[in-house]
C-alpha cells in the first residue's frame, strides 16, 4: 500500500494507526504542539493516547525540533507516566514529518504533531498538507533508518548547529 494522505486524512488515516501499534511507534516532528484527539464521545491529549500505549508496553519515541508550547506542557505534566517512560530528544535541524508504526508502516509528509497539521481541527482552521501512507518496505524501512540515524546521533559530528542544540546526543 501506498496512499496519497491529504488534509483532514491526516487524521483519520495516520493518527488512527496511533491505537494500533503493538511495539514501537517512532514520531518524528519540526513543531510539537497541544493536539486532541477524538476518544469515543470524549476529546482528549494525543498525549492521552501515548500514556496508554507505554502503559501497554509500546515504546514510544518522540523526536522534534523545539520545546512545546505551554499548554503542551500541561497536558504532559498530567501524564507522570510519560515523564519516565516516552523516549524524547530535541534537534533543531529535524524538519522532516516521519512517524512509523512497528516499523511496519510509516508517514512520510508534510504535517507536524499540531491541531492545525495532524490534528482534528475543522477543515477551515487546518494546514494543507500532504504525505504519503505506506507499508512498502522499502519505503518504511528507509524513513526508519533515517529517523533512527538522527535518534542516534550519527549526523551530530558534522553539525554545524552545536551551539542551539541543548539535547545533544553525542
């Protein structure tokens, strides 16, 4: 599968497999916001949602580029259990939109982890935007590495932006 996601399918198709993983669900992001998410009749954190897959054991990483804003910040601190168990680290210079789904299934696109980007906003308060859904391996296994190689540091030897990094893997 390979499919063309467009604005609102944002949401409906590439949060949606948020519930789904089993093991790993890797996130990377430029801008993080406060961003809710549909749960039954209920409209909860996306925050919410991560706090229940690292209660299920789904390690969870969150990579992005700079601080959340305040009311991110107060969802997260009502979550202690993303406190000790969300993997987190922050590079300026991550740009690219990639998340991937037990390394089984990857967005690649254009959309942050904000209302306006991935989330449920209305169709007049959000981002045009556009990615790409896949299970292709090759595709799925090409954004990992390259997520996986910013995660780990690799690229940070010949970084040129130290001095604004204040998460430096190595």
């Amino acid at each position: 599968m390979i499919k063309y996601i467009a604005d609102r399918e944002h949401y409906t198709e590439v949060l949606s497999q948020c519930e789904k993983v089993k093991h790993d669900l890797w996130i990377a992001t430029a801008d993080l916001k406060d961003l809710y998410v549909e749960n039954g009749k209920d409209v909860v954190p996306f925050l919410s949602i991560l706090d229940k897959l690292l209660n299920h054991g789904v390690d969870v990483r969150l990579l992005h580029a700079k601080e959340p804003g305040e009311n991110f910040r107060a969802d997260f601190d009502k979550y202690p259990n993303l406190w000790a168990n969300l993997e987190r680290r922050l590079c300026p210079r991550v740009h690219f939109k990639i998340m991937v789904f037990d390394c089984t299934v990857a967005y690649i696109g254009s959309a942050n982890l904000t209302g306006a980007g991935i989330g449920m906003k209305g169709d007049g308060n959000r981002n045009f935007e556009a990615g790409i859904l896949t299970d292709e391996p090759s595709l799925v296994d090409a954004a990992a590495d390259h997520l996986d190689r910013v995660w780990q540091g690799f690229l940070c030897p010949k970084c040129k932006r130290k001095d604004f990094c204040g998460d430096r893997v190595s």
